[in-house]
DNA sequence: AATCGCCCTTGATGCGTGTCAACCTGGGTT
DNA sequence: AACCCAGGTTGACACGCATCAAGGGCGATT
C-alpha cells in the first residue's frame, strides 16, 4: 500500500485557460474561445497516487493524458518483471503519442508520486482538432518535439558513456523543471536509482558510483532523492562532450 | 565524384495513385479523389545520386520526403566530421518529420544509392490535411509510428548486446523489404559498415566480426554488401533474445 | 594491366561498466 | 524500541566490446 498522505483538495477544476502549462501543453497559441472548447473535452480525474498506472501496455488506446502536476514513467513491460523505462514525464508534458498509430498502449505509464492528471479522449480531440488550425499544428509539433527527443536518447545510449548519460539526466531535468518555473539547482527526484539507471541503459550500481563521484568532485550534493546542482555549467559540459568525444570514435 | 551510372529514365511521374507505395506512403485508405489533391501538390525530382542531400542540419524546414526507390541515412552531423546515424530509410518511408516542431532541420539526410524521392511541400500539405480527415489520421499515425520506432530503438541500444543488435537490423531490414515486395532472406546494404555501427552504436570491427560469425553459425551468408539469410528464424531469436536477457539484468 | 585508396576483415590488448556480494541506511511496521 | 526490508552504496572481479594495429580485396582511375 502507497502513503496516502491526507491531501484533502477535491478533484481539481483548473480549466486550460488558468493553466499555468497552457504555453507547455496543447493549448499553446489558441484564442480564448477555442481554449473553451478544448476544455470541454478534457477530463480531469481526483489526483493519483504512487503506483497507479494510467494504461497498460496492451489496453485499447482511447485518450493522451497531460501530467499536471507530479510525475509519471513510460515503459514497457517484459514477461516476468522485467522493464525498459522510456521516459519520466512531468507537468505540461502529453504522454500516450506512441499509441495513436497501432491504436493501443505499446507501453504501460505508471505515477510515480502524487500527480494531478488530465484525460484527453483521442478521437474527439481529433476532430476538435481538424477544425482548429493552431491545435492541429501543435499536435504536429508535439508529436514533431517528441521524435526529436527520442533522436537525442538514441544518440545518448549509442554513443555517450556513462558519465556523459548521468549529466546529460541531470541537465535534462534541470531544463525541464526550470521551464516549468521550479529551481533549476535544487530538485528531488521522484524515481529510483534503479529507474534511472533502467532508463539510461546502466546498472544501478553504475548510477549510485556517479552521483557519489560528483558529488565527491563538487559538481552535486545529494541527499537521497533530493539534488543540488552546484556547478551547472560543468555537467552541461560533461553532458555535451559527448559530440567531441564521439565524433572521433565514430568518424567516417 | 560519384558513379554517374548512365540511368537514362527521365524524371519519373508516377502519380500517387500509381504508386505502388501508397499503402505504405501518405494516400492509406484515402479517396481516389483526394489522392488526386496530394498528388497535385507532391514535387518530383529527377533521381537523386549517392551522397547527394535532401537537406541538412539547420536547413530551413519546408518539405517532408518519401523515398520511392533507393534508400537515405539519415544523421546527426557534428564538428569535423563526426556523425550519429539516426535511420535508414527505404522507400515508402518518410523523411522530415522531427523539423516540424523547431521549422529547422536539426539531421541531415543523404541519399546513399541512386533513388527517386517525393517532396511534400509540408505548409501545403498541412492545409490539405486539415480538410481530408483521413490524411490528417493518416500523418497522426505515421508520426505517431515514427515515435514507436524510436523506442525500439532506446531498447536496441539501452538494453541489446552487440549480437542482439546486429540481428534486430537484419530482422528490421528483412520485415521492411519484405512490406515491399522484395525478397526477405536476399538483399544489398546500401551503407557501409561503419554506418551500420554508427547506427546500432558498435564498432565497424564489431559488426564486421558478428557478420563473419553469422555466417561462420550458418546464420547468412554474407559478400560484401550482398546479405542472403539462411535462417530468418534463429535470427529474430537472437533478435529478441533481449527482452528475456534484459529483464534479468535490468529487472526491477 | 598496374596502381591507388577505401572499405572491410582479423588479431592483440586494455578499459569501462556489468555482475556478484556484502553492508549500510532510513522509513514503516509490530 | 526493536525489527524488517527495500533501496542505496561500496568493493572486487570478470567480460564484452572499443581501441590499436596490420593486412587483404575490390572498384575506380590512368
């Protein structure tokens, strides 16, 4: 059984337009009017808990689903426990654009803390979206953003090491809690050494010896789950020399 | 210079409705009608030579392209020469899609023998798209395909030996070839060994030694770039092999 | 037909990181 | 308060693959 920390708000009415993720989530450029109507079709659930998933791998693929607040992983379940995490998602982040095309869940998404959720059932969206431009080309640039990313990941785990991998995370969620208006030095993670290590393509041992490394060189203080970046521009700098240092092994 | 072999087909102008990739390509499931208005505004070129570029890095972004015959790589370039191979693309697949989100093209993309693409204006195609709603479903889905591919691949090179990856490309290329109509078990690599390992993020040694060692195991038989598999089914085993393999390594 | 150069292959060696094992720590339970 | 246990850390070791180095073969050029 998860923590059910007594978190007594409702289920939460925030609509699109007081969002404060309306410029990261679908909503980005739209008039007021057509904000409304995007609305009207989203669904927001009571706030989920640790554990909870939001699909299945293999579940009917029906709605995309927007982190609010907290966080989720993506990852895709093989037989007996076994798991390849794709990704950590969190707020103004959309999560299920892989499904769209086989019309299921390839991936399963499990909450990894306390998050606040909006549903956005597909098909409707779809038409919502045929019918507003700037929804329409958003979604293209959504979808765009993510193969972009993946594009990234692919040049992470093909050519950088490990040290490279780690600051290359550490930047990653620097960047991404700063947009969202969160320190960019001091954050707590909400997945497990394991899971990192999983989604980085390292061994958990691997993950634990780098944050005592950087720590040990000053770059980080870490506290658990707890980070301070103390010297940013280093890790960013570790995180990127993967460019320099793989273009002599893989030259052509 | 490249060898200019004397092709003396003209510029080719097949329709879309004469495509034999249409089910592959954009017009899925479409009207003769509005395969017709996509036809009308795909450009076609005289065939493109090895090494010639659709586009490169930092390009403005204004077209998508579909390989028609022929194939493309598809890379990251870095300073001096360094590159990371992000796909190989064989025809009816689709080229572009990540410079949607930044309009710049942040990957190059040269054509590796001598192929025919198609050039999809993208502004226009979006305005078409917006009113054919099985076209707007269709490129959803393709993005969509696109980012499910991608995660495969973070499997591939997060979690996949060398072994394992050398025999997920043989699978990758025989599956896709056979979608095409060509021979599953016999045919060329258009790229070079080094591309290859760029791609699944080994060593040119590596997959030299694996491609000797396959055939050494009666796996293919190999002579140079021509590929013969001899048995497709040991080889989606060892493919596969991964998910079984990782799960104990990396199993929660 | 001889030469050149690129791509590929093969062998020897070393490093990075996975694996195995033991221990530590903090949070939750009884 | 003592216990338990999952998650994390640290150390020792092994192995897969990158790296370094050398040689071979085919295609292109002359």
């Amino acid at each position: 059984m998860t923590q059910r920390k007594v978190i007594s708000f409702e289920t939460i009415r925030v609509a699109c337009k007081n969002c404060t993720l309306s410029q990261l989530c679908l909503p980005m450029g739209m008039s007021p009017e057509d904000v409304d109507r995007l609305d009207s079709i989203v669904k927001r659930s009571r706030p989920l808990h640790r554990g909870d998933h939001l699909f299945r791998s293999g579940e009917r693929f029906r709605s995309l689903y927007v982190v609010k607040t907290g966080s989720v992983k993506t990852y895709t379940p093989s037989e007996e426990g076994g798991e390849q995490v794709l990704g950590f998602h969190l707020p103004g982040e959309i999560i299920g654009l892989d499904a769209i095309d086989q019309d299921t869940h390839a991936c399963s998404a499990k909450v990894l803390e306390t998050s606040a959720i909006c549903e956005v059932p597909f098909q409707r969206f779809e038409e919502l979206a045929a019918s507003i431009p700037s929804l329409q080309h958003s979604m293209y640039r959504l979808l765009s953003k993510e193969i972009g990313h993946d594009a990234e990941m692919l040049l992470l785990l093909g050519k950088k090491n490990a040290e490279e991998r780690l600051a290359a995370f550490l930047v990653s969620m620097s960047q991404r809690l700063s947009k969202r208006g969160l320190s960019p030095t001091d954050f707590y993670l909400s997945m497990s050494r394991h899971e990192i290590g999983n989604y980085l393509g390292l061994a958990v041992e691997t993950v634990s010896r780098l944050f005592t490394r950087f720590q040990d060189e000053g770059l980080v203080k870490v506290d658990r789950k707890h980070v301070e970046i103390l010297d940013l521009p280093t890790i960013e700098h570790l995180a990127g020399a993967a460019q320099a240092a793989t273009s002599r092994k893989h030259s052509n």
